[in-house]
C-alpha cells in the first residue's frame, strides 16, 4: 500500500503539479467514475437480482429525466464558476472535477441526443460506448500535454510554418472521417503520424470517401474494401465484446419484457 502511494505520490508530482494539469487530471478521474458509476447503476436496474436498487426518475406525469440532463447542467454551473474563478486553486480544480462528472454523464447517451429517442439499449445505443472510448482517449492525451500543434508568431516564417502544419493536420484529420476511420481521426488530431497513416489507408466501403473515389470508379478498390471490412471480421467482435463488457447486452424488443428493470438511467 505505501508502495503504491508512493508510485501515485511521484506521478502526481512529476507529471501533474509539474505541468500544471490538476484540473484536466480530475476532469479526468471525474469523468471515468460518473461514466462508470452510471452504467453500474443502468445495468443493476435491469438484473432482477438486485430489486432494491433505485430506478429511474420519473414525475407524476410520466416525464422521464435522463441522467444526460443533469450531466448538462452540472457542466453548466461548474462551466462558468470555472469562468469566473480565472484559473489556478482548489476551487478551480473541483470545478474541473465537476465538470468531468457532468462528461461522464452526458457521454453515456451521446445516442440518445445524436438519434432524438431513447435508444440505450439498442444496436444505435453502442455509439455511446463507442464516444466514451474516444473521450477518454482525448482527455488523457490533453492530460499528458499532447497538443496537436501551436501557432507561433515569433516571426513570420514560424507563423507560416504553424499554419501550413495546421492545415495540414486538419487536412488528413478530415480524410480520416471521410473514410469513417473515426479512432484515427481524433488520435490524430494530437499525433498527426496516426492521422496520416488512416488517411493513406483504404476507406471504409459505405464511407463518403468510398462513395465518391470507390464504387463504380474504382471497382477493384471498392471490392478490397469490402474484404477488408466485411462483417464478422476479428476486429468487429472484439469491439462487440468489449461493447457488452461494458454497457451490457442489447434488448430486443421481441424477447424482452418492457418490465424486466430494463430502465435505461437514473
């Protein structure tokens, strides 16, 4: 155990007091907890095991309050006392704390404000997991300090030069979503090396890109597309896998019973 405080007591010195990022670390910490408190609490709701765990909110009048919704407040207040405090102290960092609880809760139904309807436990629903996967990946490199490029102004060649390798990462950033390489994409915005190598990479066959460079132009690449990302490949039942290890399995209206504890927040 002191083993352990020691190792955090380093890491908290060296990588966060040092740099100054107490406030993107507890984001951080905040927005893992509440993400993982709230599918905890989504998926006790649905096992008929634990009966006495609290449902969801709903008033007298059937209004049902999704949890996002208090995500987006909590994000609000913590939001503009951050403003107003100008940075630096305790308070500051609680906000940034706040602030990642209010990610957190919000992220988990990114599905459910992307499609307008109540979709968490549905084949639409895993976007949430997905958008989860890929904010955590950006606030840990933001935590760490990774930026994807800085405009200089020392003169104006470095002025030239930051803007060109601006437009340049932004360049290949957007050919990574146009081919639907979407982890690329938002890595590579911090380490443009990863957004060149999904830009250089074959597309995704129902991809814009696909679309307008593949199909009845390119017949032979719309094909290899097709065999690189056919359905049922490695890739895909591993995200499968890990989408049930953490949001749980989907409902199937057809099987599943409306009353089975199958709310889908708190």
């Amino acid at each position: 155990m002191g083993m352990e405080a020691s190792i955090f007591s380093r890491f908290w010195h060296d990588q966060i007091e040092t740099n100054h990022q107490e406030a993107i670390f507890l984001l951080f910490v905040g927005f893992l907890l509440s993400f993982a408190f709230i599918r905890m609490s989504t998926r006790l709701m649905r096992s008929p095991k634990v009966p006495w765990w609290p449902g969801s909110i709903v008033s007298e009048g059937g209004l049902h309050v999704h949890h996002h919704v208090f995500g987006i407040v909590l994000m609000m207040i913590s939001g503009a006392i951050a403003f107003a405090l100008d940075g630096g102290g305790t308070a500051f960092n609680l906000c940034g704390l706040a602030f990642g609880v209010g990610i957190g809760l919000t992220i988990d139904e990114f599905a459910l404000w992307l499609h307008l309807e109540d979709v968490y436990w549905s084949e639409e629903g895993r976007r949430s997991i997905d958008a989860t996967v890929l904010t955590a990946l950006v606030l840990a490199l933001l935590m760490f300090g990774v930026r994807p490029f800085e405009i200089g102004s020392d003169s104006i060649g470095v002025l030239i030069g930051s803007i060109i390798t601006a437009l340049f990462v932004f360049l290949v950033v957007a050919i990574c979503f146009l081919k639907e390489r979407v982890m690329h994409a938002f890595v590579g915005f911090f380490v443009w090396p990863v957004a060149l190598y999904g830009a250089c990479r074959l597309g995704k066959p129902g991809s814009p890109w696909a679309k307008r460079r593949y199909s009845e132009r390119n017949p032979s690449k719309q094909k290899r597309a097709e065999a690189r990302f056919r359905p049922g490949r490695r890739t895909d039942r591993f995200k499968e896998k890990f989408r049930d290890l953490v949001g749980g399995g989907l409902i199937h209206p057809e099987t599943d019973s409306p009353d089975d504890g199958s709310g889908t927040d708190t």
